[in-house]
C-alpha cells in the first residue's frame, strides 16, 4: 500500500457575493395569461399582469 506522506490542512471558506436584483425595473405590464370573454358581442379580452416592480437584495454563496 502506498501512502504519500503528511498533506498539510488546507481550509477555504469560499466567497460570498451580495446582490441586489430588481424585476420588472420599467414596471411594464407583462401579461402573464389572457382571458376571454364570449358572452359579449363582441368578445372582449382581459389580461392578468405579471409582478409588479420588485426589488430583492441576497448573498450568493461558492465554495
């Protein structure tokens, strides 16, 4: 059995990267879905929005 000798302890504690992130910056109204109204004449057509203008801060983590 072959053993190569004493390695010496190495520890590395990575890096962490705070991050600020903010979706929909314009604050545009995405449309996520549709619907349809037929009961109309003419049918009519609305829209569901997605987010809102929201900001999220964080820390991302690598080792």
């Amino acid at each position: 059995m072959y053993h190569p000798g004493p390695h010496p302890y190495t520890r590395r504690w990575g890096t962490f990267t705070p991050y600020l992130q903010v979706l929909n910056a314009y604050n545009k109204r995405n449309v996520l879905f549709y619907f349809y109204n037929y009961d109309k004449n003419p049918p009519t057509r609305s829209g569901i929005s997605m987010f809102p203008l929201l900001p999220s801060i964080g820390f991302e983590a690598s080792f």
